[in-house]
C-alpha cells in the first residue's frame, strides 16, 4: 500500500471513529436514568443533572426519611449514569489502547 493510500484509509477509518463518537455523545446527552431508594425515584440527565423526583407510599414518609431517600436515589442513579457512559465509551478505550500499543485500531 502506497502512503497515500495509507492515509486515505487513516483518514476513513478517523471520519468513521468521529461519527460514531458523535453519535455516543448523543446518545449520553438524551440518556435519562433513573435511581430508587426506598419510595423515592429521581431521574437524571446523564451529566447528573436532576430532571425528576418521584415519591411513592402511604402514608407520606418523613421528611428526614424523603430526605435521606432523595440523596440516597440520586447517588444511585449516578452511579448507573457513569456504568451508561463507560459502557458506551468502551469500544473507543479499546480501540486507543490498542493504538498505543502500536497496533492498528481495530476494524
């Protein structure tokens, strides 16, 4: 393979890496995820930011228990949004720590 024909697949496969990246981002910035404590549920953005807050029960809990439910649902739902991103940022992780290893990115 000549140079150039090296770089144009390089620069394929870059276009390619960009585009899915593009579509990641997107797919983390509709994400909406949920965490449960007790008869609380809060929805988040995938940047953590608090979208809703659900309580669910008869008779209404304390506030100190809604309180602590919230707090507690929140860190939840924390935690499952950086599982989401990690999870769909993976393949672009495996891909450049093989790079870095000297290998071609996977196709």
């Amino acid at each position: 393979m000549t140079a150039q024909a090296d770089y144009q697949a390089f620069m394929t496969r870059a276009n390619a890496i960009q585009a899915q990246l593009a579509e990641t981002h997107e797919r983390l910035l509709e994400a909406e995820i949920t965490g449960t404590s007790g008869p609380v549920t809060v929805t988040i953005s995938a940047g953590g930011e608090l979208r809703d807050v659900s309580i669910n029960g008869s008779p209404p809990p304390s506030i100190e228990s809604i309180r602590t439910n919230i707090l507690a649902a929140h860190q939840h739902a924390v935690a499952r949004a950086r599982e989401m991103a990690n999870e769909l940022m993976r393949p672009f992780q495996d891909m450049l720590g093989e790079v870095e290893r000297g290998g071609p990115p996977p196709r």
